[in-house]
C-alpha cells in the first residue's frame, strides 16, 4: 500500500476530507505524516486527534534556500516511508511554492488542490479574482504539481457556479464543499493507480 504525506499551512479542512474518507471509503492509502510549516496550525491538532504523526518544519525565519528547507521535508516524508517509489504528498492550504529539486525528486507524486478552474486565477486568493473579474462559473481544481505556479497537469475539477450576490467569504464556502468532494477522489484514483500523465494530460483509466 501506498504511503501519504499531507502538508499543510493552516485550517487543514482539506486534510481532515482526505483523512475521513481514507476511513470512510478504504482508500487504498496509509497516511503517515502530517507536516506544517506553521507550529500554530489548526490542522495539525485535527491530524492528531484523527491518530495521525504530525511534524512541524517552521519556514518563518528559516534562514537556508527554498530547497534546503523542502530537503527538510523529504527528510521527514523519507522517514515516515514516503518515498519517490511508494509515496504520495498531498499539498492541503501549504501555502509555499515548493522547489524545482523537490518537484524532480517526487515527479508525478505531488498533487495539489485549488480554488479556482485553472489555468484561471492562478496564486492568491482566487476566489477574490474570480468575482473581481465577473466570471459566471468557477470551482476547483486538483493537479499535479509542477514546477510552474497551480501549472501541472489536472486530475479533477468540480464547477461553482457564481450567484449575483456572492462575496468572497459566500463562494469560498461554495467551492470549499466542492474541493472536500474532490480531493479525496483524486487520491482515490492515484492510490489505485488509475491516473496516467501524458504530456499535460492526466488520463483516468
Ligand atoms: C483551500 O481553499 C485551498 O484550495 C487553498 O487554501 C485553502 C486551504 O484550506 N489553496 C490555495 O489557495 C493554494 N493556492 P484548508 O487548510 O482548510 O484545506
């Protein structure tokens, strides 16, 4: 069986979806670490109570490269068994862009979800560009992680659509529903080994 690492940054909601549902649903999948890059986030309290190992790599005043802090990370993954061969790393809210070297070493092994259809509003508060921008419909994305920024190839998206009088706070909670539906799918199809990645495309067998 496959064994996961879950980074995060903060909340956690995320986290805790793909947790329940490896309970749930018997996702063929062993998650083994928790790791934030904040010692205060919420989520880690959740992955403890769920019995999952937490760790905590702070990268606020981490005085070293991009990639000698992510060789701190692949030390713990490595430790816990999440390996290049049997491993899985689900970026949930990490909010740090993660080096060229880490995305090499763990090719087609890190997934990501974001809040917004990409390649549309890429970064930082994306539902905040999809209203300023007046699009209709927007939604969630679940991808691998490459070394662009949200650029990777798509596994899953799930549609939102936008209401009149939605505010940032209204669609986020819209598309975080959409986003605890999707991820745990995606980890499903990738600890069942049903995604293939040619090119940019993910293809689902
Ligand atoms: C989620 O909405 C996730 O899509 C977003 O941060 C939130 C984390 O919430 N990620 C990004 O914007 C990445 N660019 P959570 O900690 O409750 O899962």
């Amino acid at each position: 069986m496959l064994n996961l690492g879950i980074l995060i940054s903060g909340r956690g909601s995320n986290m805790e979806s793909i947790l329940k549902s490896i309970k749930k649903k018997k996702i063929p999948i062993k998650p083994v670490v928790v790791i934030s890059n904040k010692p205060n986030a919420k989520g880690l309290k959740i992955a403890e109570k769920l019995g999952v190992n937490v760790e905590v790599i702070e990268s606020k005043g981490f005085k070293g490269s991009r990639w000698q802090y992510d060789k701190k990370i692949i030390e713990i993954l490595t430790k816990y068994g999440v390996t290049q061969k049997n491993g899985l790393v689900c970026l949930a809210g990490f909010m740090r862009i993660i080096s060229p070297e880490f995305v090499k070493k763990y090719k087609n092994r890190i997934i990501n979800i974001h809040p917004a259809l990409l390649p549309a509003f890429p970064g930082l508060d994306s539902q905040k560009q999809a209203l300023d921008y007046g699009v209709k419909y927007s939604g969630c994305t679940v991808h691998f992680v490459d070394s662009g920024m949200d650029t990777g190839a798509i596994i899953i998206q799930s549609i939102v659509k936008i209401k009149e009088n939605d505010t940032e706070e209204t669609l986020s909670k819209r598309i975080l529903k959409e986003e605890h539906r999707i991820y745990p799918e995606a980890v499903n199809l990738f600890a069942r080994k049903k995604i293939n990645v040619s090119k940019r495309r993910a293809i689902i067998s």
